[in-house]
C-alpha cells in the first residue's frame, strides 16, 4: 500500500523539529447529508526546521517518530507572507523611546519637501 501525501497548513512551529500541521477537509454528514468543513491535527517531523508557522507544506506517511509523530515533511510549498505583529511593535516601541530621548531621524532631503518648487 502506497503511503499518503497530503498538503497542510503549519499551525505551530514552536517545538524543535516538530511541526503541529492542519489539513482542512469537507464531510457530510452521515444522516443529513449537509457538507461542512472538518479539520485534521498531524504531527510532521522537520529535521532541519525549514518550514514555519503559516507555510503550506506537503508531508508524507512514515514510521512512528514519537508517541504523535507520524509524518515527515516532504517539502516547504508556499512560504508565508503573514507579518510578525508582535516584532512591529516592539520596533515601533523602540522607535518612539529613540525620539523622545532627542534622538532625532535624519532630516528628509529637500527635493521631497512637498511645494519647495511648485509655480
């Protein structure tokens, strides 16, 4: 029997080369027939820690790696393009405290003051 390649979601990347990845899926439901969205949890081994929360990656079935791990990252498909707010913040932070301790920013040149050579 082949072994199963399914693409994901990762959801966490905070363990060392663990990856908590969600496979969204549709079902109906048994009785009523009606189609809704269910979601899988699976655990991927990444050895070399490649992928990051957010990223699309593709995984593969393999032997049992721990008492969750069951599959092993093939390949990163789509990198995320999502922002790190937190990071923003703190420089946003770290900027503001710059400028009130009298640490000005450099002046913007004269060419971009707007009206300077308007007629």
């Amino acid at each position: 029997m082949p072994k199963r390649v399914l693409t994901g979601r990762v959801k966490s990347d905070k363990m060392n080369k663990t990856r908590v990845v969600e496979i969204p899926r549709l079902v109906r439901h048994a009785k009523y027939g009606k189609i809704y969205r269910d979601r899988t949890t699976c655990y991927v081994h990444d050895e070399n820690n490649e992928s990051k929360e957010g990223d699309r990656i593709q995984i593969i079935e393999s032997a049992p790696l721990s008492k969750k791990k069951r599959w092993t990252l093939v390949k990163v498909v789509e990198q995320s393009n999502e922002v790190d707010v937190a990071a923003m913040k703190a420089a946003r932070k770290l900027r503001d405290e710059q400028t009130e301790a009298g640490e000005t920013a450099e002046p913007m040149p004269a060419s971009t003051e707007s009206g300077s050579d308007v007629e």
